[in-house]
C-alpha cells in the first residue's frame, strides 16, 4: 500500500512530460524529413538548398536532446 500522496500527482506529470516530449521529438523529425527531401528536390537554388540540410541538421539535434530527456525520464 502506497501511503504517499504524492506519488499519483508525481507520475501523472511524469506522463505528461513524457507525451509532450514525444510529441515534441515526432514533430521535429518530420520536419528534419520534410526539410531533407525539399533539399533533395532543389536543383537551381545552392543557398536554399544549404539551409534547408541546415535546418534538418538542427532537428536531428533537437531529436538527439529530446531522445536523451526522454530516455533519462524514463529512468528516474
């Protein structure tokens, strides 16, 4: 029997924690794929092209950051 109130409250934050960095990690690696493949299709254009791969490079930081708060949420 758990006689700490405080658990439930911890856990549900926990929770929604953990579903907002989901959401958050899914958001940003759709948009690193939408930024690459716009940047595959770009042809005429090196400077958009540079940037677009630059933004993908951003999001997949962000992904990495957001997997690590995750991962270390999941341990404590």
């Amino acid at each position: 029997m758990d006689l700490n109130p405080f658990t439930n409250k911890d856990n549900e934050e926990k929770e929604n924690l953990a579903s907002i960095l989901e959401n958050s990690k899914e958001m940003e690696e759709e948009l690193m794929r939408t930024y690459l493949i716009t940047a595959e299709r770009i042809h005429d254009n090196d400077v958009l092209k540079e940037r677009l791969e630059n933004f993908a490079q951003g999001n997949a930081k962000r992904t990495k950051q957001l997997m690590d708060e995750l991962n270390d949420l999941k341990d404590k």
